[in-house]
C-alpha cells in the first residue's frame, strides 16, 4: 500500500515538473481594452442604397446597451504563436416622428480574429509574420410603427456575416526599457471583396506583469451580398476607426 501510494506520489512530482517545464517554453498575454470608436462609409439594406454611414463615439456611447473588447497572444520559444481578437457592440436607438410613428433600429456586431504567428528577433525588437481568419457578423433589425395604418408594425431583421482570410506583418521595436513603438498592418478578403487593418501606437511597461497599450487603429471592409435592388441586397462598406487603449497581462 504505502510503495503504491509512494509510486503515486512520484509521478506527481514528475507530471508537476514536466507542467512548468512545457509553460516555461510559452508566453501568454491578455489584454481587455476600449475603443474610441468611430464609423464611416456607406451602407445598403434591400432597396435602399448606398446610405452614408458618419457615426462618432459619442453617437455609439449614447446607445451603447453593451460592449466586450479582448485579446489574447500565446508565444512559444520556437517563434510560433497564436492570437485571439474579440470586439463585440450593442446598439440600439428610437425615435419618435411629428406624425406619431416610432422608429427602432438595433445593431449587434462582433468581429473576431484568429491568427498563426511566427515571431523573428530584430536587435532591438521583433519581427511578426501573421496569417488566419477574421469573422464579421451582424444583426441588424428594423422596426416602424405607423399609428394610422390598421397593420401597423413594419418589421426587417437581418443576420449577415462573412469570414475573410487575412495575412500581415507587426513590428515591435524598443525605444528604451519601458516604451515599445508598434506598427502592424494585415489584409484579405474572401467573402468580403476587401478587407485591411492598420494599426500603431507605443506600450509601456508598468510592471513585468502589466503594460499599458496605447495605439490608433483602423479596419477596412467591403461587403456586398445578393443584388442590389432586390430585398435581401446587403451592403457594407466601411472604415471603423479609433484611439484604442488597453491594460495587458503578461504571464
């Protein structure tokens, strides 16, 4: 009993040192941030087209019902690696006309990503080639309330959502102990005819557990699906946009 329970014991102890000898050879980082966000472009849904879309931060703050921002890099000592991206919205809005109909509109959004990296050392920095999938979708609804008309409820709910192929390079380069300067810049497409972002800005080093990222960024997208002028046409065309500011975790 006691030389099965000693056996036990042992592999333990190794499986304990074999665990951190495997998590010494990777880097992880998480990251939650917010995004001053704004949106430019045009839109169209079914028979309307080409609606020019101009939303600022304060616009999407004033109907933000809820928001969720995260990213998450794991790096091993061979160069390989992977990153995670999610950025999800909840709008919504109403208004009342002189007439006495409502209308509601409400938008939810999520945009994730999932890359494969390869990072390279530089003498003062490093080197990041990257390759995956980014994911767009959305829903969007409609709603019309005409108070003169015996049907009086003018409903449309539509889910598009397309996945894009995306290739890029990220540069990291030390300026001294504490500041990083970045640059990063990807594009693709697939189901979405284009698709690009762009982002840079600098990091600091708060601790060796925390960093303080601080970037502007930009993503690029053009969407079309079926044809224009039937029902079911979609159509997005935009540049989202914005200060980006995060809190990273380094473990």
């Amino acid at each position: 009993m006691n030389i099965t329970a000693n056996k036990v014991l042992a592999w333990c102890v190794l499986s304990s040192f074999s665990f951190y000898s495997v998590a010494d050879d990777w880097r992880f980082q998480l990251e939650p941030y917010v995004m001053v966000t704004n949106i430019e472009g045009n839109a169209s849904l079914g028979r309307v087209n080409g609606v020019g879309v101009d939303v600022d931060f304060d616009t999407i703050l004033n109907n933000l019902d809820s928001a969720a921002m995260v990213h998450f890099e794991a790096h091993h000592d061979s160069g390989w690696g992977l990153a995670l991206d999610y950025g999800y919205m909840d709008l919504s809005a109403k208004k009342t006309n002189s007439n006495g109909s409502i209308a509601s509109v409400g938008i939810r959004q999520g945009v994730l990503e999932g890359l494969g990296i390869y990072r390279t050392q530089l003498s003062n920095g490093t080197l990041d080639y990257f390759a995956g999938v980014r994911w767009w979708g959305n829903d969007i609804s409609t709603d019309i309330s005409l108070s003169q008309l015996p049907i009086n409820d003018l409903e449309r709910d539509v889910k598009p959502d397309w996945l894009d192929a995306v290739f890029g390079i990220r540069w990291l380069a030390n300026i001294n102990e504490q500041w990083t300067f970045l640059a990063q810049a990807d594009i693709g497409g697939y189901e979405a005819n284009f698709t690009s972002s762009m982002q840079t800005g600098v990091q600091y080093e708060i601790s060796e557990l925390m960093t303080l990222d601080m970037k502007y960024k930009a993503t690029w997208v053009d969407y079309d699906e079926w044809h224009q002028g039937q029902v079911d046409y979609f159509q997005y065309d935009t540049v989202t946009h914005g200060l980006v500011i995060g809190l990273m975790f380094k473990f």
